[in-house]
C-alpha cells in the first residue's frame, strides 16, 4: 500500500493505473476509520483492480459552528486498518494541497438539498459536491463506493454524477451497524456511556416506523411523531429533524408510495447522530 500527498502525483498514477487497464475502486473518507469504511473497501475490492481511498476532511463542508477542528483523526492506525483491508493507495493530502488559493468556482446543489441534514447544514453539501469534483478528477475512479448511512449524501452524489457526466459509477452500501443496531460513525466516540447505552434507540425507532408503514399506516406526520416520542422519552438527545421523503428525490409526500426514506437527526452533548431507513411500499 501506498500513500500519496501530493495531486500530481496522485492522478499520475491513476493515469498509469488505467492505461495499464486497471478499473479503479474509490472510497473517499474523512478517515477515523471504522466497518463501515472498511465494507465499503471490501465492495470495491470485490469488483475493481485497484482500490483507492482518499482520507481528506474537508474544511468545505464543515459550518463556522461545526466539528471540523475537533473531528477524529489517526492516521497511522487508518493507515494501519487501510492495509490489512487491502487497500492499494491512500490519497491522503492537506488543506493547503487540495486548497491552495479560494476556488473560482464551486458547486452549488439545487436539488435534494433543502431537507434533511442541507436544511440545517447550510452549504455542506455544496462543499461535499465541489471536493468530489476534485476528487473525481484527481483519482479518476471507474465506481465509487458511498455509505447509505448518509443516505442525502448518496442523492446529492447521484444528482453530481448525472448533471456533470461524470464517468463514473455510483455504488451505494447498506449501513454497517453495531450489534445493538446504532450506525457505526467515526463520531460515536463523542457518545458518553450514558448516551451510547440508549442511542440504539434511535435505528429501533426508525425500524418501528418503518413496520407501521408497511402494516398499512398512511398518516405519516403520526408516525413521525411516534419517532419524535420514542427519542425524547428513551434518550436525553435533542431532535433535529425526524423525517420521511420519497427517496432518492427527497420530496414531500402525502402518503406512503413507492421508494422511501426515513431519516432523523439528533443532537447528543458533542456528538450529532444521524440515521435512516430507506424502504419501499
Ligand atoms: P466519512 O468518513 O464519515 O465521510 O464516511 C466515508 C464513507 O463511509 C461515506 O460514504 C459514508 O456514508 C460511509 N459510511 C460511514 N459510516 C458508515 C456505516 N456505518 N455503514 C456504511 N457506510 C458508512
């Protein structure tokens, strides 16, 4: 395994990895890495020559008031879990390499944004967008590999992919879970044990929504208040948004029809938790 810093050298290499013919298999992270990353390695080893991963936390995407100084990271044990995974290159570059000067331009999301974690995350996911066109065009992979546990992230990406004709293809995976079910998340190391004790809560809460839906529940504003209930008695969390849109347009709907989602935030003392069902009828 190899890591690299710079861009040049970066997307020299890919150059050489594709005239040789090899297909690329991309993962791009923030690092800390947990299963989920390390499933979604493992879906691109499956089908790809080489896999890349690229660990940058992207000071674009992170609001004034957000975590992006406090954010986790450890490289050495990342470079360490990346190589027994068998990973092939880490792109690893500082802010100053993928950032030298303000950008002329930047992407702007119009659609599937103002909902969910875009509503409250004011231009994060125009900052997820501009550092994926960079980082498609630095690693230039044949797929990448995105984790359904950030499920607005994976229709963002799509809508990216479709506008701009970027070759490439998107692969998304199921959400890797702990045994009691709370989403594996570089940030549930912020959970007191206090509150990673009753944050499986929040998936169980979501898992019986879903069961009321399918048993035929059309009030959706009654089942997102039995989810909004469930998380105020049996966690000390503060909501931010429970949710159901169609998936992955992320419209309103009236009723229960075809692909779905469900998604909630919750703010816990230094950790926000988010999670999501999508399902069909
Ligand atoms: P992050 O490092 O948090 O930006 O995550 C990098 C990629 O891993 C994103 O596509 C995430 O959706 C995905 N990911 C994070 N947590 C999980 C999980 N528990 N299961 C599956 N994929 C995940």
């Amino acid at each position: 395994m190899q890591v690299i810093r710079s861009i040049k050298e970066m997307q020299q290499m890919a150059k050489e990895l594709r005239r040789e013919g090899n297909r690329i298999g991309y993962v791009p992270t923030m690092g800390f890495l947990h299963e989920g990353h390390l499933t979604l390695i493992n879906e691109a080893k499956k089908n790809n020559d080489k896999v890349v991963i690229s660990i940058f936390v992207n000071p674009l995407q992170f609001g004034p008031n957000e975590d992006f100084d406090a954010y986790p990271r450890d490289i050495e044990r990342d470079e360490t879990l990346a190589n027994n995974a068998g990973v092939d290159f880490i792109f690893y570059p500082e802010v100053g390499e993928m950032y030298p000067v303000d950008l002329s331009t930047k992407i702007n999301v119009t659609k599937r944004v103002n909902v969910l974690c875009g509503k409250s995350r004011e231009g994060h996911f125009d900052g997820v967008a501009t550092v994926l066109m960079k980082l498609f065009n630095i690693i230039m992979p044949d797929r990448a590999y995105f984790g359904l546990k950030d499920a607005q992230q994976v229709a963002v990406v799509d809508g990216l992919i479709n506008d701009y004709n970027i070759p490439v293809e998107l692969v998304a995976v199921v959400t890797v879970r702990e045994e009691d079910g709370l989403a594996k998340s570089s940030r549930n190391v912020y959970l007191t044990e206090q509150e990673r004790s009753v944050a499986p809560e929040l998936y169980r809460s979501l898992q019986k929504a879903v069961q009321r839906i399918l048993d035929g529940e059309k009030n959706l504003d009654q089942v997102k208040t039995e989810v909004i209930n469930a998380v105020h008695e049996k966690t000390s969390g503060i909501i931010d948004y429970v949710e159901i849109y169609s998936y992955p347009d992320l419209v309103e709907l009236n009723e229960p029809n075809g692909k779905m989602i469900i998604a909630l935030a919750v703010k816990f003392s230094k950790a926000r938790l988010i999670d999501n069902i999508t399902f069909s009828i």
